[in-house]
C-alpha cells in the first residue's frame, strides 16, 4: 500500500518489487522448476495468485499450470477472473479441479459454474458431495443476476426461542461451522427468519439471556429473486454486513454476506463506467489482440454510422460552406460543446438512476433543472464564443448565428443528456449502455444543422 | 428492490410509494405538522431518512430540520451527504447536534467534522466526552483521505495469553463495546496487534482453548498513513471484514471495518466516472442549478479552448476546404472515431489504474497491444470509410487520403489513451483527471491535422 507523504516514493519501489518477481515467475516457468515457482508463490494470498494467473498469456500460462497444478485450490480458483476461468479450468488436471471446488463454499462454486456449459458443468457438481450438490443446484435455479445465485447456503441458524448458553453449546457441538459468519439467524418451527443476533452481542451477553432480549433493532430480508444490484445497494446503503434470503414462501434458503455484496457493487461500477464509454463491460488490460477488438469494433461501427448521419447533415450546407468556409472552421466547436455538455448531464443522471436517487418523486425537478443549466451553459459560452468568432473573422453575423448555435445546441443537449438515460432505464436497458453515442450523434446533428441552417439563411 | 421476472412492474410501483410518500411529507411540512411528519419517517432506516433531507430544497428543507429537529441524532447526521452537511448543521440547534455527535463512533464524528470551519469544528469538539475528544483529535491529526482518518479507535483486544473462556468472561464484563465488531485482535504487551481471532471461531471452541490456536491464518495490518485508497483496494482484494491499524511504531490505533472501505471504494469509483466525463467529482442530482453551474462551466471552458485550438488548425487549410468542399463533410468523422478509439482505451487504462491490474511488470505489454489494437481498427475502419468516401464522392484520392488519416488517428488515439493517464499517474495526479480533454484534444488536432494536410498535398 502507499503511504501519504512519508517515504519517498513507496509505490514506485511496490512497482519494482511487482517487477522482479514476475521476472523471477518468467524464469521459474521457463526453467520447468516447480520448486522454485512454490517457493516464490507460497507467501502469496490467493488473490494475488490469481491476478498472476491472469497475467501470464498463452504458452507461459499453460505451462504454469501445468508446474503449479497440485498447488490450486478452491480459493485461487475462485479468485481468478470469469473471462479466463473456463480456459484455466479446460487446461488443469480434473482431479485438481474436483478436489479444489470440494473445499468451496457453495455461493463460490455457482459463481464457478454458472457460465460453464453443460458437460463440464455436470462434471464439476459430480465432483461434489451429495449435499453441496443439492444447494448448488438449488442455487443455480434461481435467475441469473439474482440474489439466489449470490447467497450462500449454509446459514447458522437457531430456534427462536433458545438463550445465549443454547446457542453457544451448540456452535461448540457442530461439527460443521462456515467459514466467516456474522449472525445468528432466529427462525421459526417453519424456517421462517424472524429476527438476528449480532456474535458480538452474544458473545457479551450472559449465558441465561433469550436470544429474543438480545437481537437487532433492524432486520432486513432479502428476497431470492431480488435483483443482485439491489442487493448490494441494500448492502451499502443499510450498512449490512450480512442478510438471510428466502424463497417466494418466506423460508429461510440462504445468506449474503458483504464481502459478496461488495464485489457486485464493484463490478456494477465497472460496468457503468465501460459502457458509458463504449466499451464492452467485460474488458480487461489482461485480454487479447483479438478479444479487445472484438469488444470495441461494434462501439465504433455504430460511432461510424452516426459520424456519417453527422456529415450527412454538413453535407446539405456544402453551398453555403464553400461560399462561407469560416464555418467549416467553426462548426466542429459547435458539436464539441454539444457533446461534452451532454456527455457531463449523461453521466450524472446514469449515476443518480444507479445509485437509486433518481426517482419517480424529483424526475420533473431534475429535466426542469438540467434544462435550465443546459440554457445558462448555452447563454455563457454563447457570449465568450460569439465575441471569440467576432474578433476572428471580424463578422458581426457569423458571431450572432455561432451564439444562437450555442444556446440551442447546449439546451439540447442537457435534455437529451437526461431525457435518453431516463427512456433507456423506462424500457427496461441498461441506462448506461449506448446513451454516450445517441447523446452525441444528437448533438452532433443538432449543431451542425442549427449552425450551418441558420448561416444559410443570414449570412448567404 | 426489484424482482427478476416475477410481478408486473415492481420497479413502478416502489416508484409510486415514494413519489406519494414525497407528497405527504411536503403537505406534512407546508402544514407545520411535526406528528404527521414523525409518523411518516418513524418505520424508516437513517439512510432513507438522510436521503430524503438531501432531496428537499430551501425553504422547505429549513422547515424540516425545524419541524424534525429532537428527532434528528447521530445516524441520520452521519448519512447526509458532504455536500449539504455543512447547510444541515448551521440549521439545527446546537444542542440536537451535541446530543447527535455524542452517540456517534469516532469515525463517524471524524467523518462530520473535518471539512468543518474552525469554530464549528471546536464547538463540536466540545460537546464530546473527554476521551471521545481525544480519539477524534488523534484521528485528525492523520492526514486526510489516510486510514487513519477512517478508523474507529475502539477496538475489543485481548492479551496473547488468553484463552477463549477468559475473552468471554471479559466481554461479559465489560460496560461499553462498540456497535459492531468482528474480531478480537490479540496484542503483546507493548500493545503491537499480533493476530486475530473472528467471533465465529471464538463462539466454537472450548472454554479452555487458547486463543493462540485458534487465531486466523492471515492477518494483515493497515498503517495509519496508507491512502483509503488503498484500503477499499486491499478489503475487496483480500475478503477482509475488519483489519487493526497502527501507528509509525507498530502500535494499535484503531481498526477498520468493512463497512467503511465499501464507502470509500463506492466513492472512489463515483468519483472516476465524474471525472472521466468532465463533471465536478461532488456532482450530485440534488445540486441547486448554481452548484451545477459552478461543477460544469470550468470543464466546458477547458473544452472550448481546445476546440478553439483545433479550429485553428481547421483554418490553416481554409484554401483548399473551399476547393474540395467534401473534406469540410467528411473531417468530423476523422475527429470523431478518434475522440471515440481514445477515450475507449483511456477508460479501460484508468480502470486498470484502479484496479492495480495495471503495474511496473506488464506497462510496456500493455501499451504495446493498445498500439496494435489502435492500428489495425485504424486498418478496418480505413477501409470501411475509405469505400464510404469512394462512392460517396466518386473520388479515389479523397478516399486515399481519408484511409491514412483514419490509421494515423486511431494509431495515436490508443496512444494518448494509455500514455496520457499513465503520465499523470506518474506525475501524482489522478489518471481520471482530465485524461479526456487531452485525449480529444490530441484526437482532434492530428485528425484535422493530418486529414487535411494531406488533402492539402493531394488533392490541390
């Protein structure tokens, strides 16, 4: 981690660290020495493992594999990023494999699965104990996305009734505990949740105290079904660090728990944040040539069409243009400060739509609002522009025809910066995706048809 | 939340709840009826409570906090956002804000006060206990956006030599523990944390176990001067649910806790996506038209100087645009698909920033591929537009001449998309930074430039 104003520069030195051991990993591959690899590797989390992993390319992976095979285990498995996980798992051992998600918890092993086809699915939940297979398979029931595919089955439950010394015997009896839990869940005879102790208040409570004295004042259940973005705003918003979730009849079927809400709320913002800039939202600096073209090719073929669509409306003007190739010189500043002033609306009213403080209760309020700011934009940047244009082609009508430009073109594209977001999230899409290029392909022909329009008619 | 594919329209109608929900508190607030208002908020969570402060506006949000006053504590005022909290404070009694920051941890205290002025930020102080003072003092004295900031100071520790009945007995003993916490931290005597134990584990083990066998295999440390940053980072990266902070001397300050690090890393994405689309990083739904205003006309300003900057390059070759009027129709599609090529690879190179996945050992590989990715779409769409222009405009030199800029241009596209990021990185600054407007503006320029500087030689 780097330090605030200590040392003299301690990320460069993580850098060089970062530096040298991959070429330590380079040569330890390279020489086919195991030994040295496991001694590089061993102090090593399983996260990071994983993010060498996903490092390595082609042949160099393959062979690390191959050396480092009896050392991956459940975690690193389940560490190592989607867009490679299917390669990785065809190149291991299958024993490697069958061993490894024996050892996960049943939430990680559906992440592992869920986006396998059909054989090598079925091979993996072979591979697994008859119970684990149960709650897998219950699990991946549940529609993608959903709170049912993130939850995970084993939940530490007791009857509502029971007091502190009950609980804290049976914990100390059960031969099987998960791995990190953080709740308590009181249910009733049908498995309904009815309310959490936090290990905290039980471990501070004495042991002739009901559990009922001693649960939280705020309970949250999540329903199966509910939407995994949901989820993880609930998390964050709520401040849960973990949740019971039931099925249609209200029975207790599993728990989130932070770590996992966390890593959506991460990988949602990563997803915003690619499509609004025409990415596709599994890239990685790790991927391919060829895998990162074919995430980007399709964004740039449809800006290609619109560009066209653009100059299709310059091309109306060629007239008035070679009469007046002042703007030529001109009409791009129009487009861009379309563009960029629509791009800014854009991505806050993405933000707001994500992050739930867009609602039905201030949508007018907020267009009535973007509407205004786009107008006041316009009438700022129409002044300092027309005086710019005046000075420069020292035109009084070319200063006047920029500035209305302006006004119009900003206007419009805070409306369409807000208005397209909003009609996207009404139809049921993803608000983010695509909204970046209609937004400017809107004002793209706004501009230049206002501008060169309104020029044919004065200045010609 | 939504449902995934079960009700009609869930989405709708939690959409309603709160617009009517909206109506009745605003006729609650217009009625000065402070009973309605208390019935209306009673059922809700803080967070939901502090979002609907945030989206009231002026008169009406004075009203509010009047009406709402005694009902006001520690919660709702740790979950206003920054932005108006400042407003928030000056309009409530100062004893409804003494009574507030005394229930709160320290962290969130730190939270409230470091953007304060210097007299509120004493009166505040004031209302503290002594040691909650002291614990508040300590963190600030850390620099800002460090962990130290972030921690709480309370924090459950027990000596290295404890068994597991010995940490019951003292948790049962003692008087005050904090709200929530996840695990004892064992410490030597000089108070260095050593290990840790999760409660889960303590709660399974006998009475007699020492904790030293049953402490977690790993066990990180976060130091008092590492950037929050880095903290969200390492919280995600490592599944960590609490993490003990120490001082220059290895000693235990505080500790952070999950929670914590998954505001910071919400903030820390929110603040890259603004920033990436030119918008103040505050920027909010809520803002008044002003705070917009204020957010956005300095980016918009930066934007019209470089669009200024690429006209004059347009104006250089105004001599042949009005000889070839087609160039003045097809410029802006060179501008625009480099513009889109470069703010593609400046955003999957400022998330990989992010995201550390973007490191010392593999700058070079990565770079090296954004160049080729660049060139060969600058290939596919040369021959794409260059067909495009041929028909269009019958012209096989304009579709010669459009072919190359496009290659040139998408070549340093990718360029500028990773070099320009990776530079303010280097230099201290925020990749996120601004990186666009460089971007579009290096996109523009050589597009124009070498798009008609060419034609300039060909065609003329």
């Amino acid at each position: 981690m780097s330090d605030i104003g200590t040392d003299p520069d301690p990320d460069e030195e993580a850098a060089q660290r970062q530096r040298s051991l991959m070429n330590d990993i380079g040569e330890a591959i390279e020489a086919g020495d195991a030994a040295r690899l496991d001694a590089l590797l061993e102090p090593m989390h399983a996260a990071d493992v994983a993010d060498i992993i996903e490092n390595l390319h082609g042949a160099e992976r393959r062979s690390f594999l191959q050396l480092y095979a009896d050392k991956i285990d459940g975690e690193i498995l389940s560490e190592i990023d989607e867009a490679i996980r299917e390669e990785v798992l065809e190149q291991l051992p299958r024993d490697v494999v069958a061993e490894a998600v024996r050892e996960m918890d049943s939430d990680d092993v559906v992440d592992l699965i869920e986006d396998l086809d059909e054989p090598e699915r079925a091979e993996i939940l072979a591979a697994l104990d008859e119970g684990d297979r149960v709650a897998v398979q219950q699990s991946l029931a549940y529609p993608e996305y959903s709170a049912g595919r993130l939850m995970q089955s084993e939940v530490v439950t007791a009857p509502e009734h029971w007091n502190v010394g009950q609980t804290i015997d049976f914990l100390r009896s059960e031969e099987w505990l998960p791995e990190q839990f953080y709740h308590i869940v009181l249910v009733d005879p049908r498995r309904h949740p009815v309310a959490y102790v936090t290990l905290g208040r039980l471990l501070a409570a004495r042991r002739d105290t009901p559990l009922r004295d001693i649960v939280e004042p705020s309970f949250r259940v999540i329903s199966a079904y509910d939407e995994e973005a949901d989820v993880a705003y609930a998390f964050n918003q709520y401040h849960l660090i973990s949740a019971p979730v039931v099925d249609k009849d209200d029975r207790l079927v599993g728990v989130i728990t932070i770590d996992d809400a966390m890593s959506v709320l991460d990988e949602e913002h990563e997803e915003d944040i690619l499509r609004l800039a025409g990415v596709g939202e599994e890239s990685a600096i790790t991927d391919t040539v060829f895998e990162t073209l074919r995430q980007r090719v399709p964004w740039l073929m449809v800006n290609l069409v619109t560009a066209n669509v653009a100059a299709l409306v310059i091309s109306m003007f060629e007239g008035t243009i070679q009469q007046v190739v002042a703007l030529a010189v001109l009409m791009p500043i129009v487009a861009s400060m379309g563009g960029n002033a629509g791009t800014q609306t854009l991505t806050v009213s993405v933000r707001a739509l994500a992050t739930k403080s867009l609602t039905g209760s201030n949508v007018w309020r907020v267009v009535r609002r973007e509407a205004l700011v786009g107008m006041l934009n316009g009438l700022t940047f129409a002044v300092v522009m027309g005086v710019v244009a005046w000075i420069w082609f020292d035109g009084i009508s070319l200063a006047g025809v920029i500035s209305i430009a302006m006004v119009v073109n900003l206007s419009i594209a805070a409306l369409a910066g807000i208005l397209i977001p909003l009609t996207l999230e009404k139809a049921g899409a993803d608000p983010a995706l695509a909204s970046g290029t209609f937004v400017t392909t809107v004002t793209d022909v706004v501009g230049f048809f206002v501008f060169l329009g309104l020029a044919s008619a004065v200045l010609v």
